[in-house]
C-alpha cells in the first residue's frame, strides 16, 4: 500500500483561508484588525527567519502583526516591562515569544509573565493546566494544535485508537499527547529513556514523530495502514531536511503520512494565525458588558 500524503501546504492554505474571513469579520464588528506581537530577543538566523515568516503572514490574512527585533544584551527586566506594556494594550491580542531566549534570561519568568488570554503559544501554565485537564477555553500550543487539522482532515477516527507520541517537550510532544487524550485516542507518550521504542511505534494507529532525530523511525516500524505525522526537522549530512521518519520505507506500510517539509510545518503558523483570531474573539466577548 502506498500511503496518501497529507498535503500540509494545501490544508494550511484552507486554514488561512478561513482565518482571512473570520479577521475580516472581526476588522468589520471592532473597528480594527485583531493585533499579533513577535518578540525576538537576539539574531540566531533560523529564529529570525522564523519570526519574519510570523509577522509576514500574519499582515497577510489581514491580522495587524509585529516583529519586536531586541538586541541580544536585552535583559530579563527590560523584556519582561515590554511583556508588562504588550499585556496592558488593548490592539494586542496575542504575543508570541520566540524561543530560545538567550542564557541570560530565564525562559520561565518570561512565559510566566505573558498574560494567559495572550498566549497564543499555549506554554503559560494556565493554558497547559487546562489542556491537562481537559478543560476548554485555554489555548494550546500552534504545532500539536496544527496536527490535530491534519489528522482530522484525513478524517482519521481518534477515538479507541493507539496512538503514540515520540517526545515529551512542553512545546509539541505533551501536549500533542494531551489533545489525542481528549479525542479519546488510547496514548503512550515514548521519550529518549523509553525501552524497545520500535515495538511500541509498531502498536500505533497514529504515530506522531517529535524527536527531532533524523531517520530514528525506520520503515518496519510503522504498522499497516497507520497515520503518521512527522513533526521532526533536522538536517541530514548533504544538508538535506528531513523528519524524524524514514519517509520512503514508511510511506510503503502507512496509509496516511506527512512529508518533510510540507507537511506539519505550514501547519504550525496557520495555527498561530488562527490562535490569534480566537483569542482576539474571546477577548472582546469577555470585555462585553
Ligand atoms: P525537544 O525539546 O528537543 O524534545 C525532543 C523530545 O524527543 C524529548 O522529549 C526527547 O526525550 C525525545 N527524544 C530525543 N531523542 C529520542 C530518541 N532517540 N528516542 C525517543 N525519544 C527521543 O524538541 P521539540 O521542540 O519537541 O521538537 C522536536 C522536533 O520537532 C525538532 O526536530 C523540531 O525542530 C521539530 N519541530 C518542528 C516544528 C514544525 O513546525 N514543523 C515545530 C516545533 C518543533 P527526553 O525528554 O527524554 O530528552
């Protein structure tokens, strides 16, 4: 069986698409567009090059978004007073701080700081405590969020099914796990300590691969007819990018699979539009008399 490929480009296209509409909506009842904030501290080029593409597309579906470039010797205090000031502007909806944050700065003060209905990254403990518990209304972290499109787009039945994740980081792997939970997928969360990784990949229906290890899944992992989503992203010896999976062996057993690039990557800022627009909604839904 050849697998489907779960075309990330085209279905984040449908996304931003649907966000278009719904910030025209939003511009149209308020008065002014919802308003994204990117925070970069410093010039590491793939962050820079990540937070560009963030404010480039935001202004494209018509979200009013800005890049704040800090120099690298920014301190912890000077970052957290503009937190402070982001918080307290009623045109911002969200703000996302790019991360890694320089070592001088603790990467929790600055997350913690970040006001919860702004998080559009989802990694303030409020938002992680609510998806934890299974709670609506939080906001959820963009790449998991935008994996969950993907496999609701290949119209993959969650409930009852094994699904596995490879990674435990705040930022895709738990939560990832957390959302499958609540779709009722039966899910084992595998990490770098976990024993015989490649039985347990064979159990899975639904295999997200967060690892960030080029090739760690071979093709004989992946069991008949799974869904695989490869959220990995490294560089192979030719300088090549490629997943966590080895995608030409696996794309023979599975029935659904992302490729790399192409596939979770474009998903990751149509979430963050859309975290946006919600979390722009429920703000002035809250200010409402
Ligand atoms: P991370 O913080 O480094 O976490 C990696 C996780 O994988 C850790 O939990 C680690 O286990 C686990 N792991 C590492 N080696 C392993 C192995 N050999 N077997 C099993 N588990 C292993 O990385 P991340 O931020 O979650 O990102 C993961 C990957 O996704 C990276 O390649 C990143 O570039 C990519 N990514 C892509 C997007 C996108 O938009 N496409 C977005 C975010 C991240 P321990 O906890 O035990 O160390």
């Amino acid at each position: 069986m050849a697998a489907k490929i779960l075309d990330g480009k085209a279905i984040a296209q449908k996304v931003r698409d649907e966000v278009r509409e719904g910030v025209a909506r939003f511009a149209a009842a308020h008065g002014r567009p919802p308003g994204l904030e990117v925070v970069l501290v410093g010039e590491d080029p793939a962050s820079v090059t990540h937070t560009r593409n963030k404010e480039r597309v935001s202004n494209e579906v018509g979200i009013r978004g800005r890049l704040r470039a800090l120099p690298a010797g920014t301190t912890e205090a000077e970052l957290l007073a503009l937190i402070a000031a982001l918080n307290a502007d009623d045109a911002v909806d969200g703000i996302l701080v790019q991360l890694p944050l320089p070592g001088h700065i603790r990467e929790h003060a600055v997350l913690d700081a970040i006001a919860p209905a702004k998080d559009v990254d989802g990694l303030h403990p409020v938002n992680a405590g609510l998806l934890a518990l299974g709670r609506p209304g939080g906001l959820a972290p963009c790449t998991p969020v935008g994996c969950m499109r993907l496999l609701a787009e290949a119209g993959v039945e969650l409930a009852g099914a094994r699904a596995v994740v490879v990674g435990r980081s705040h930022l895709v792997g738990r939560p990832m796990a957390q959302l499958l939970l609540a779709q009722h997928a039966t899910v084992a969360i595998a990490h770098s300590r976990t024993r015989d990784l490649r039985a347990i990949c064979r159990e899975a229906d639904v295999l997200v691969a967060a690892a960030g290890k080029a090739k760690l899944i071979g093709g004989d992992w992946i069991k008949e007819g799974a869904t695989v989503i490869d959220v990995g992203m490294s560089r192979d010896d030719a300088g090549k990018l490629v997943g966590d999976v080895d995608f030409e062996a696996a794309r023979g057993r599975a029935a659904w699979i992302t490729p790399v690039p192409g596939g979770v990557g474009p998903m990751t800022i149509a979430s963050l539009l859309e975290a946006t627009l919600r979390a722009a909604e429920a703000r002035v839904a809250k200010q409402r008399p």
